[in-house]
C-alpha cells in the first residue's frame, strides 16, 4: 500500500451554518511539497486545521497517516499523542502559537512534552536558535518579537520536534520582503528527507520554491490539483479564483505604455 499523509473524501465543513469546505476530495502521499492555494476564504485554514485534528468533517472521511481524522478518535490520549508527534501546525498568526515567558521556552516546550532528556533538549534548542538565527533574541518574551522573528520562533518552535508532516498556514503573511525572502530561504532549504509539508497561501511567488504540487481552492471546493508549475501557469484559473487580477494604469508620463499586466496577492491577509 502507498504510503498515505492525507486521504479526504467528500469532506464538508460549516462554522454553524457557515459553509468552509464542500465536498472536498484529495489524497498527499508521504514526502509531498504541496501549496495550499486560494483567495481569502477559499477554506484554507479551515482545511489545515482539519488535518491537524483540531476541527473534524461533517461529512464524507478523512485519514492522516492511515488513521481516522474523527473526534472519537482524537479524544483517546495515545492516538491524539502519537499524532501530534508526527504532525505539527504552524498557524498564520504567531501571536496565536507562541505563548511562553521567553523563546527559549516556546522551543523547550514541545520537546519536554515529549519526554526528552535534559541534554537532548539543550542541543535541539541550541541547534534551533543558529538554523533559524534567533539566537540573539533567546531570552526575549516572544510577543515582543519583530513579526519576521515571531514567525521564525514559530516555524522552530514547531520544526523542532521533528514532525514528519509540516503544515504551513500563510507563512509569509504581514512579512517585509527582507524577512520574506529569509522564510522563503529556510523552507526551500527544508525539504528533509521524506517530510511532507503542506503550505496554505496566497503568495504566487513562492509556490515553486515550496511545493512540486498546488490545489487550488475556491469557495470550499478544489478547483485544481496539479503540478504547481502547471497551474501557475493557468492564468485563466488564477483569474478565475482571485489568486491573481488584471488592472490597467500607465506609467508615469508614457501614456502609451498603459497597459494590462498581472499582480499576484490579494493584500496581506487577515489572521
Ligand atoms: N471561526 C469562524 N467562524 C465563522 N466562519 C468562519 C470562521 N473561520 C472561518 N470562517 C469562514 O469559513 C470560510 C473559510 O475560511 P478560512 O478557512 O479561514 O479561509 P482562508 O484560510 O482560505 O482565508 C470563510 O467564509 C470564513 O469567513
Ligand atoms: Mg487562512
């Protein structure tokens, strides 16, 4: 049998009457880089936060690594455990995930959950703080951090553990293009051997660097599966989803160079 990350079958979701996702089908084996796309409110969030078991279907199934992703399931503490080992979330906003005295806590803290040793911690964290460059702000309460060292705390804090599946919601979002390009640097390094990591974002010009694959979603449902650089190259599709809009303006003083060309992004997004 091929090793599975995700199996989602018809699978919706409402927040009360609210429709999230509808009808959403998709499996990512083990060791797949997939983009997450979609304007605001295609469902994104909503979908990673399904796979990290802290929302459940309505309707239809869903399986991560060949287990059932059901509350009845998560509410036994072993299979909750085992998989919060395996799978770590990394939420848009960090402010939402960090929330310990000082960075060096928020990296301690997964570790010590898991029952590490003393030694084993100190080195992971020390390993942390040089791979993401926040050594310098070790001891530092992490809500007083620059959103570009937020986000790096978060992405350790999470990465350090070693989950084999990585899930990504927004990484760049509310990022200056310095600590962007940094960000984008570290998950391109990433690829570990065999980790699977699924990036929810509507930030085009990271996809090929992150992912080899990109579903598209649109109003809760898939709107494309493909190869990532296949539907970037859909322009009709990004269109069609908002993930990219057409306008026309001229440049200064040259009339005649008005012209209609393509942005990619919808605006830094909410949390
Ligand atoms: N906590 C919530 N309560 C009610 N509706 C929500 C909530 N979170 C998200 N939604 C709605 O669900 C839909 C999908 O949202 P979300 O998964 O956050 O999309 P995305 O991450 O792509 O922006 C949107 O219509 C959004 O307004
Ligand atoms: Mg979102």
């Amino acid at each position: 049998m091929m090793a599975t990350a995700f199996e989602f079958k018809d699978v919706t979701f409402a927040y009360r009457s609210h429709p999230a996702l509808n009808g959403v089908s998709f499996s990512i084996r083990l060791g797949e880089r997939v983009a997450l796309l979609g304007a605001n409110g295609s469902g994104k969030s909503t979908l990673l936060r399904m796979m990290d078991a802290l929302c459940f279907a309505a309707e239809g199934t869903a399986t991560a690594l060949s287990a059932p992703l059901t509350e009845a399931a998560m509410q036994d503490d072993r299979t909750n455990f085992a998989f919060r080992r395996r799978v770590g979330l990394v939420f848009q906003n960090p402010d939402v995930q960090l929330f310990n005295p000082t960075v060096m806590d928020e990296l301690a803290f997964g570790p010590l959950q898991l029952g590490w040793d003393k030694p084993k911690v100190r080195d992971a964290i020390a390993a942390m703080l040089a791979r993401f460059n926040i050594e310098q702000v070790k001891d530092r309460p992490p809500h007083r951090l620059s959103g570009g060292e937020k986000k790096r705390v978060a992405l350790a804090s999470v990465l350090i553990t070693e989950p084999e599946i990585l899930l990504l919601d927004e990484p760049t979002a509310a990022l200056d293009p310095a600590s962007r390009a940094d960000l984008v640097g570290l998950l391109a390094r990433e690829p570990v051997a065999g980790r699977t990591v699924v990036t929810a974002t509507h930030d085009l010009d990271i996809v090929e660097d992150i992912a080899d694959r990109a579903i598209v979603l649109s109003e809760g449902r898939i709107a494309a599966d493909g190869p990532a650089l296949d539907i970037l190259h859909d322009i009709e599709l990004l269109r069609r989803t908002h993930l990219i809009f057409e306008h026309r303006h001229s440049h200064g003083g040259h009339p005649s160079t008005a012209h209609g060309h393509l942005h990619s992004g919808i605006g830094p997004a909410e949390a």
